[in-house]
C-alpha cells in the first residue's frame, strides 16, 4: 500500500473515532432573579442538581444606582 494511501486512511479513522466521541446536547435553561446575592451554599445545591451558571448580572432597580436585583442564568443538559 502507498504511503500516502495509508495516511488518508489513518485520518479517516481518527476522524469517525473521533465523531462518536463528541456528542450534541440540547440545554434547558433557568433564570432566577434576586434581590440579594446568592450564596455559594445555594450555588453548590444548583450545581449538585446539574445546573451551570453561565451568566450573572447585577441590575439596577432605581436610577440612584444603590439598588440592584441580580439575575442568574443556568443550563443544564436536557434529560
């Protein structure tokens, strides 16, 4: 067999060895909105629950710019 014939071959398999390694998930998402920080207590429960936190905001509530709520988004893959 050529060489160049044995190195496409080799590619190809490492390519669809690979393709059944990675996976697609779909995600669902939960937001949740507070006026106070959320602890890391309540952060390791979402986690044990298999949520990621994949956004933080801190948001103003009034235009003196003391007030805020806090707005958490997390994903987790879809069952």
């Amino acid at each position: 067999m050529k060489p160049s014939l044995k190195f496409s071959l080799a590619v190809t398999s490492v390519a669809l060895i690979l393709a059944g390694c990675v996976t697609a998930h779909n995600w669902e998402y939960r937001t949740r909105t507070t006026q106070q920080r959320i602890g890391k207590t309540i952060l390791d429960e979402y986690g044990k629950s298999g949520w990621e936190l994949i956004q933080f905001e801190r948001i103003p509530v009034d235009k003196t710019g003391t007030n805020y709520q806090f707005e958490y988004i997390f994903k987790r893959p879809l069952k």
